[in-house]
C-alpha cells in the first residue's frame, strides 16, 4: 500500500524494504535484551501481538491519509514517511521470536529443537498467509479488509494469550531431565567467543545472501511462471514452503549432531550449491514442466536456508544471557536482509547481470561454508578445501560454457536474431530484464521488445496513434505525457507535432534500445521539446505540478500482469486529472486479450472518473482507444485537415500500405460515455482496494467469460455518426 503512494520504483521499494527490515532487526535486540530479564514472557509476548494489531490499524488509516495529504518526493521523504508509518509495528514484530525462544528455552530447555519448530510454524503460517491473501482475501475483501483481518487476528490472540494462557503451567526445565545420554553430551559442547562472533556474521552474509537469492529467482522465474501477481505469489510460497522443511531438517541435525559449526558450513555450501542449479534450471528446454522448474530452482536452497537459523541458536544454549544473543542473531541475519538485496538490486545485477550475481553469491556462500567447517575442527580441512574447489571448477564450467547458463527464452532470442543477421541488445537493470532485437532494414515486422519474458510491442501504426489522435482532436496542444515509453513509437510520433513530449519508463534500460528501432533515433533524443523520464508513472502524476493538454498512458500487456492496475484504477484516473490543463484529453490504450468481465470493470473505472469519452478502434482490431476528459471533446475536422500535413501525416503512414485520410482516422471513432455505459452495466469499478484485474482467481474459476472482441461497440449508435459527421 504505500508503494501506491511512494511509486514502484527499485529506490521505493528499497527504502520501504530498509525501514521493514531494520524494525525487524531493532525489535530483535531490543527484546532479546529484555528476554533475559523479565519474569512473564506470556504476558510481554501477548501485549506484543496487540501491539502489532493496533500500530497494523493505524498504518492502515495513515496510509489512506497520506496519500490526500502528503506525498514524499525525495527518498529521506519517504524514509521518514516509511519510519512513522511502519517501523513501531515491525519493531514489535522483531520482539515476537526472542521472547517465544527464551519462554521455550527457560521451560523445555532444549534451545535449538524449540527454535526449529517455532521458526517451522512462522515460515508455514507465512505461507498460508501469502496464499489466503493472494488467491483468496485480496480478490474479495480488498488489500484494507485483508489488513484489518491480519490485525484483528493479531489483537484477538493477544488478548487470548494474555488471559487464558498461563506462564506458571508450562513445566520446567530442568539440567536433570534431559531426554537421552546422547542429548546431555551434545549440550555439554560449547565455543569461544571468537567462533561465536564469526558464526554471528556469517549469519548476517547468509541474511543478505538469501534475501538477494530470492530476488534473483523471481527475475529469472517470472519469463517462464508469467507476470501475473499469482505467478509472484506463487514462487514466494514455494520458498517460505522450503524454509518450513528446512526448519524440520533443523530439528532433525540439531538433535543428533554436536558440531554446529560443521553443520552450519555444509548447509552454507548447500545453499550456494543449489543457488546454481536454479541458473541451470531457467535454461531447460520449453518440455520442462513449470512446477518442476520453480521447485528444482527454490525448493533445495531454500530448504537449505530454513537450517540455519535453528543450528545458529544451538551455538548458545549453554550461554547465559541466550534471549540477548538469540535476538542479536536474528537482527544480524535481518541486517543482512536489508543490505543484501540493496546491494544485488543497485549494483551487482547491473553491472554484471543475474547469473553472474548468483555465481558471486555462491562463491561466497562456498567460502563461508569451507571457514566454518576449518573452524570446527582444523582436521576437516579436507573438506574446507574441497567445498572452495568445487566453487572454482563451476566457475571455470561457466567460463567455458556461458550459454548453458543463460535464460532460455534470452538465449533463443539471441540465437535466432543471429541466424537472422539482426541486431539485438540485452540489458539486466534494477527493475527487469530487456531484450531487443531489430533488423537493418525498416521492416517493422522485424523489431520486438521483451521485458522479463514477456512480448510487450512491435512497431504498429497503434502506438503511432496514440500521439497522432489526441494531438489532432486537441485545439491547441502544448504539452503532452507519455506514461510508459516502450519501444519509444509514441514518443517519436508526438514530436513531430512541435509540442513538449515527457514520456516516463519504469525500466532504465528500455530507453537504451530505442536506436534499435529507428534509424533516427539520435537525432530524437537530442530533440530538446522531449524529455525521457525513469521513474514510476503513477508516481510521477502524484508528485508532477506540471501540466499537460495530452496524458497518454499504455501499460504493458496483459491487462492481468502485477502492477498494472495501478495505471488502470479510478484513483489514477482521478489523479491524472489534476495534471491536466482545462480541456485536456487522457488517452488509455487497452489491449485486447483478457475476459469481457475484466474489461467491462476496466472501462467501469474509466466512465466513473471522466464526464465526457470518446472511444476508437484500433485499425488492426487488437485493442481500443479511450479519450476521457471533463470538458466535451469535439471534432473540428477543418482544425484536423489544418494538423495532418507534412511531418504528421508522414509519420502516421510511415508503415501503412495505404495511407489513411482523416475520415479513415475519424471512422474509427465508435462510441462515447453511453456506448461504454451499456456495455458496463452493473460491473465494479477497478480501485486501488480492490485491484480486481490483478485479483482474479476466484472469479474467473467460479465464472469464466469469453475474451473480449471488437463487437463489444456493437451496435454503434446512428445519431452519434450523425453528430461527429462520421460516414461508414
């Protein structure tokens, strides 16, 4: 939800993730300080979960607020936002795991073993989380009616735990009833300090290791799972699924092994180990089945991954102040959460991409896991020596064999643009991968743009379009907005209008191939009427005072993909309109490929926010064009003769076989606010509550639609061609 308000961008998202992560990691320290010293851990654990509800209901109405009143532009703006907003509540939630540790420890007495199945049923009650509220709440309650959910849930087990469950009840531990001979020796077994400071970090690198690994595999996943919020949802519970296991695999070792630190190495290797085989599993052939590509990639590191922590607090049952050490090493693992994923996201996946990112974390992973065994015992130097050597020889196989390596669908591409003797560019950038090929010729059947997987446009008189028509329609246009740059058509076209041109582009690196596309693509980015802008565009109309006579927005495909409704909700709509001068047009470009029902809440969310709506068919029959605007939008054909000349209609027929004349551009004018009202009906509204295109699940399982087509105009008003003086 805040992300609504700060944007979606890689620098938003890394600050919110920051003030998460550090109320974590404060919380930890904090209370497992404290855990040592008080005398009901029930009662503190119960005022914590009402603590977390209540600060969870205030979020939610200072969000909602925030977003009326005050919306932060600068990153030390939305930190500060973030810190008011969250961190009491993420501060309390890192209090809840040191206070649970220390009650089990004081009364059962066996550290690790209760570490490992409280830390099971948090990662598994993670995933039923994830999977209730994704597939299930979200779709119908909304994201407030979930939050409110989540923590009424938390205040009622809070006052449950404070009331009925007593502290005095749980039975004791004592050093006499111990389980086994077995047991009592493994305990007896403790480490110098040194060792435990060394384990403690290493517990922090693993933190951002993991953390970063779990990005990384949504990047190199989502080409094959889908941009679907389900697809992202997905590959989250497979992984929180893993760190269950490996909490139970935790339990398992702790009991029946002493060397800690031996453990802890060889799960260390483990994890770099696996993290390769989730490289190699995105470069499987087409036949591999998707499930068994996300588990062969997630499931064993991730796996992996849910042993440590458990094995790390076994290194401190025999320490004295064991909540405080327990919580130090949760707040280091956390900090490396925060500092991981920056690292990998601003700098490691640019400058040398996503595999090459694993393989550097892999290493480090090796490494570790090769100094913690030597720690253990100087004899298993054997070990230590052959965990870094196995690191050098995989690296060497991926110096020798790189394309093994490489996403399919990227290595597919770059084969066939070779074999076809085209041009092509691939860039891994902090937000997604781009892949773009284009031939020497101006054939524009023979350019393309993938990002993360997912064909987003080729060159179609529509895009060209998306300029050519608001811009004639307008009386005067001065400036115009481009939400989402693409393969820069757009951009291009509205320039040759002589008007100021801002396009904004989520993805750095999607600007970067537009000399692919246009062989006088310098000579457009030099042009000092456009200006090229990275940055969120819902963000961007939030925090811009300026304003246009032109908004054009043309999200990526499909309609269903995560993120996007945000540039499809009503309060985008709303929103957009105070950047609009008096009598500004908005254009939404809506491609065709989804449900009637998801269109029909689509075009809800668009008659709801303008008083006044044209609606076009695209030429090719793939989508449809809306103009909104609070102001009547009229046809000034004389005005539009006036425009069409010269660099204009050169532009628009750049790739037509036969030219279009005005009538062909008014012809595909089909229908205004009436033709959308009959078509709606009774249907929702998409809102930022309830993001209904990208919550789908439940509605498209119980009551599965046709696509939608170009009939959905049908039929077309005879008085309103009479009006607009449009002849068929």
């Amino acid at each position: 939800m805040l992300l609504l308000v700060f944007g979606n961008t890689t620098y938003s998202t890394a600050t919110v993730l920051s003030v998460f992560m550090a109320g974590l990691a404060i919380g930890s320290v904090v209370f497992g300080y404290y855990s040592d010293r008080i005398k009901n851990h029930i009662k503190v654990w119960a005022l914590i979960e009402v603590g977390i509800g209540l600060f969870s209901l205030a979020t939610l109405y200072l969000i909602t607020g925030l977003s009326q009143f005050y919306i932060p532009k600068t990153l030390l703006g939305k930190f500060l936002v973030s810190s008011v907003s969250i961190l009491p509540t993420t501060f309390l939630m890192g209090g809840t795991l040191p206070i649970l540790v220390k009650l089990f420890h004081l009364k059962i007495g066996k550290l690790s073993q209760e570490t490992a199945k409280l830390y099971f049923f948090n990662t598994f009650g993670a995933f039923i989380g994830t999977f209730l509220s994704s597939f299930l709440l979200i779709e119908i309650i909304g994201l407030k009616g979930t939050a409110l959910i989540a923590s009424v849930l938390n205040i009622a087990i809070g006052i449950i735990a404070y009331f009925f469950i007593q502290e005095d009840k749980f039975k004791k531990a004592s050093p006499l009833t111990k389980t086994s001979e077995r047991s009592t020796k493994l305990r007896n077994i403790t480490y110098a300090k040194p060792f435990l400071a060394f384990a403690i970090f290493s517990f922090f690198l693993s933190g951002a290791i993991s953390l970063s690994y779990e990005i990384l595999w949504t990047r190199l996943l989502i080409p094959t799972m889908g941009t679907y919020t389900y697809a992202f949802s997905i590959i989250l519970m497979v992984v929180l699924f893993g760190i269950s296991l490996g909490s139970v695999v935790a339990n398992y070792l702790v009991k029946r092994f002493n060397q800690t630190l031996l453990i802890f190495g060889v799960t260390e290797f483990f994890i770099g180990l696996f993290a390769i085989l989730s490289i190699l599993s995105s470069g499987l052939n087409t036949n591999f089945p998707k499930a068994l590509r996300l588990l062969m990639a997630t499931i064993p590191a991730s796996i992996a991954m849910g042993v440590t922590f458990p094995v790390v607090t076994k290194l401190f049952e025999k320490q004295k102040s064991v909540g405080f050490l327990v919580g130090s090493a949760y707040a280091a693992n956390t900090a490396g959460s925060i500092i991981g994923p920056i690292i990998t996201g601003f700098f490691l996946i640019p400058l040398i991409g996503i595999t090459k990112t694993i393989l550097t974390l892999a290493i480090i992973n090796t490494v570790i896991g090769a100094l913690l065994v030597f720690f253990e015992n100087k004899r298993y130097l054997k070990i230590s020596f052959t965990f870094v050597l196995m690191s050098g020889l995989i690296v060497s196989f991926y110096i020798t064999n790189p394309e093994i390596f490489m996403e399919r669908k990227i290595r597919d591409g770059i084969a066939f643009a070779k074999i076809k003797g085209w041009d092509y560019a691939v860039f891994e950038d902090n937000v997604a991968t781009t892949f773009a090929y284009g031939s020497k010729t101006d054939s524009p059947d023979e350019k393309g743009l993938i990002i993360d997987g997912v064909h987003t446009t080729t060159l179609t008189s529509q895009t060209k379009l998306l300029a050519h028509f608001p811009l004639l329609i307008h009386r005067n246009p001065q400036d115009m907005l481009v939400i989402a740059f693409g393969m820069g058509t757009t951009y291009r076209s509205a320039l040759t209008h002589e008007v100021n041109v801002d396009a904004v582009e989520l993805v750095p690196s999607v600007p970067k191939v537009f000399p692919l596309f246009f062989s006088d693509a310098n000579s457009i980015l030099d042009n000092p009427q456009g200006k090229i802008i990275i940055n969120d565009g819902r963000n961007f109309i939030l925090t811009s005072e300026k304003k246009y006579d032109v908004i054009v927005s043309d999200p990526p495909p499909p309609i269903n993909a995560a993120g996007t409704t945000v540039l499809y909700s009503q309060e985008f709509y709303e929103n957009a309109k105070d950047n609009l001068r008096q009598g500004g047009i908005l254009v939404q470009w809506f491609w065709y490929g989804a449900s009637e029902d998801d269109f029909r809440m689509l075009f809800a969310s668009f008659k709801d926010s303008f008083e006044y709506v044209l609606v076009a068919l695209a030429p090719e029959g793939t989508g449809t064009f809306f103009f909104g605007s609070d102001s009547p939008i009229e046809i000034d054909r004389q005005n539009i003769h006036k425009k069409y000349t010269g660099k204009v209609f050169a532009d628009l027929n750049e790739w037509r076989k036969k030219p279009m004349n005005v009538d062909d551009i008014l012809e595909l004018i089909v229908g205004d606010e009436k033709t959308v009202e009959r078509f709606v009906g009774l249907s929702s509204s998409v809102t930022d509550n309830f993001p209904r295109t990208e919550y789908f699940y439940v509605r498209h399982k119980l009551n599965p639609r046709p696509n939608i087509s170009a009939d959905w105009v049908h039929p077309i008003n005879p008085e309103f061609d009479k009006r607009y003086g449009i002849v068929r």
